[in-house]
C-alpha cells in the first residue's frame, strides 16, 4: 500500500496542469503546480510535531515509560497493560538489546556471506529494473512519446496523462490487496512478461507511424501504453519495497534498503541525461534497448526471484542462507540473550521452576548445538517470550 500511494500525487498533478494549461498568457499556468508542490511538504513541516515518538527510538533512549504510553495509545485502546502492548514493548527492547549487543554491522557485511550476496543481487537488480524498464519514458517524456505518435494539442496529452495516473493507482491498489494471495514471485514473472509483449507491440506501432503516419498506429500505442503501466504496476509499485524489507534480515536491513535508493538513484541518472537526447536523434529505435533490457528482466526474475509469500522472517533467512547457516545465526542470537539475561542475574524460585519445566518438556534444549533444528529454535523462542511477558500476559 506505501508505495501505491506514489500515484495520489501523480493524479493530483496530472489533473492540475489539464486545468492549468487552458490559462493562456498567463505565468500562473505554471506557477500554481509548481506552488501545489510545496503543499505536502508544508502539511508534514505542520503535522509532524503531533505525530507521536517512535516506540523503538523511546525504548533506545531508555524512555520505556513513554514507549508504552505510545503503544498503549495505539495498539491496547488506551491501555497500557494490554497483553499485546507488553508483548510489543518486550520483543522491540529485547530487539534493540540485541542490535547493541551485536555492534555495527559494516557495509561489508552485504557481501560477505553467500545468503546476503543473493539477497544483493537481486536488490540491485530490482533497483534498476524499476527504472528501465521503460516507464521512465512516460513518465518523464510524455509529452516526447505522445508528439511521436502524432498527438500535438495539449488538451489531448493532458487528458491521456490524467487518466493514465487514475488507471495506475487502481491497478498498484488492486494488486497490493491480492498479493497475499496470489504470491510475489507469480506477480513479478506476470509484470515483467506482460511488459515485455505491450513493450515491444508499442515499439512496434509507433515504428509503424513513423514510417506512415497511421492514425491506427498512434492509436493502437496509446492503448499500448496503458496496457504497459497495468503490467509494470501490479508488481513493481507495491512490491519494490515490501519485497526488499522481506529478503532482509534486521541486522542488515537498514544498509540494504540504502543499497536499493542509491541504485534506483543511478538509474534515475541514466534516464535524466540519456533519454531526451535518445529520444531526439533515434525516436523510436531507442525503445529496442528497452525491448532488450526487458527481456534480460524477464529471465533474471525467472531464475533468481523467489517466492516469500507467508513464510516468517526466519523462513525467509532459511530460504535464502540455507538451513545450517539460518540455524546458526538464530542460535547465535539466542546464545546472546542468554548471556544478557545471565548478566542480569535474575534469580526466583518461579523461574528456576520454569526453565527446568521448560527442559523437561522440549527435552531438545539439551542436545548440542550442532544438533538443534529450526523447529526446535522456533519452541525456544517462544518460551523467551513467555519469560518476558506480562502475567496477565501469561494468563490471556
């Protein structure tokens, strides 16, 4: 849904500049969309001091207090107490204990293990895939791409750009509500084929009206063109960042997703700088560099894309390091909860009796570590939350 909501602002300045433009002689034709872009920046410089701290960054300031007010307030109905509030606060703290635990995580560490360089691979891919594969021409070219195909009154251009963006805001919408049924790998193999076929038809046709100046042509590109963007955006809209953050385990996520801007940064660029003066000397031929690319796209997603849909976090870090590397990270990030509830020294009755009930019946956390499967993590994990959690916790 984040990133669907990219095309309410498109449509917002689709439609401005169709009324805009019919204000002949006058500056403010382009002064009010340019000050209705101000607009959403002045709101959130407004809005944002009553927007409530992060739970995370409060707990991190040792705020603990005021984190669970905020979660309280949003996630238990006011109360603060809530099974689920205590369930939140415990797992972010014991998260941020974690991530302080272990120390910095360096760049390198993308690269470093087999699991992340896959994880790379196709964080970068899709961060140049969402930029060429033709919908920057569009989107930034219109009005070249439309004058191509013989369309010239401004009136026209205007009309096709204002539906356009309303035909892709339903589409990345509908798509993002289906996912999770349909799956992310069966999405980004029906995107970029689609894409492929309207691509190439639309190169096509618009050779075609070069050549002979056919009205059938220029039409039969503009329906080309809406097929194309109801491909790109049912999966590269709502997925390019959902299915990033997925693919990303937490100690490495924030440096990953940084990965995917300055990639999608680098593509932007090329677009800038490259296209208009492709567009100018070679028209239309420079849409077979597009018709290549998607292609390459097609096969590379068919090969190294894989599926997440409704596996955990854990699943997916087995997916991709494989079982014996995910077992050890996860045994490694118990290992060192276990140390840091060591140091605390927390001793009671009640938990000694917990952990040797806890032994007696996953008779598993005796084993050697060489030997513990997934399976057997997942029981620990949950009996770390059952210790963390609240009695009333415990009893709901």
């Amino acid at each position: 849904m984040y990133n669907s909501m990219w095309y309410v602002g498109s449509i917002v300045s689709a439609w401005t500049t169709f009324g805009t433009f019919r204000m002949t002689g006058s500056t403010w034709s382009w002064r009010i969309p340019s000050v209705l872009q101000a607009l959403p920046s002045l709101l959130q410089c407004t809005l944002i001091w009553f927007c409530p701290e992060s739970p995370r960054w409060l707990i991190s300031k040792k705020r603990d207090q005021e984190a669970k007010e905020v979660l309280g307030k949003y996630h238990g109905n006011g109360d603060v107490n809530h099974p689920l509030v205590d369930y939140e606060y415990h797992e972010i703290k014991e998260a941020i204990e974690l991530e302080e635990e272990i120390g910095q995580i360096s760049w390198l560490a993308l690269f470093r293990t087999p699991g992340n360089r896959r994880r790379m691979r196709i964080i970068i891919a899709l961060g140049f895939f969402c930029q060429w594969s033709g919908n920057g021409l569009v989107s930034y070219y219109i009005n070249l791409i439309l004058e191509g195909v013989g369309i010239e009154a401004a009136a026209t251009k205007t009309l096709i750009n204002g539906l356009l963006q309303i035909f892709n805001f339903a589409m990345a919408l509908g798509s993002a509500l289906f996912v999770e049924r349909v799956g992310r790998r069966k999405i980004f193999l029906a995107s970029n084929a689609g894409m492929l076929l309207t691509f190439s038809v639309w190169t096509i046709s618009s050779a075609l009206f070069q050549e002979t100046s056919s009205k059938v042509s220029g039409n039969i590109t503009i329906v080309m063109i809406f097929l194309y963007y109801g491909f790109y955006d049912i999966a590269y809209t709502p997925l390019l960042v959902a299915y990033a953050v997925e693919i990303l385990p937490f100690h490495i996520r924030a440096k990953g997703f940084a990965v995917l801007s300055i990639t999608i940064n680098f593509a932007l660029i090329f677009n800038q700088y490259v296209t208009p003066v492709a567009l100018d000397r070679i028209g239309w031929k420079y849409y077979l560099f597009y018709v290549g690319f998607l292609a390459f796209e097609l096969g590379f997603i068919f090969l190294y894309l894989w599926e997440t849909k409704g596996r955990t976090l854990e699943q997916t870090a087995v997916l991709f390091d494989g079982e014996p590397t995910a077992d050890a990270l996860f045994v490694e990030e118990l290992g060192v909860q276990a140390r840091r509830r060591e140091s605390r020294k927390i001793v009671s009755p009640e938990r000694a009796v917990n952990v040797e009930r806890r032994v007696e019946i996953y008779p598993s956390m005796k084993r050697p570590e060489s030997q513990i499967t997934t399976s057997d993590m997942y029981e620990m994990k949950s009996w770390q939350n059952w210790e963390g959690a609240s009695p009333r916790s415990r009893e709901n």
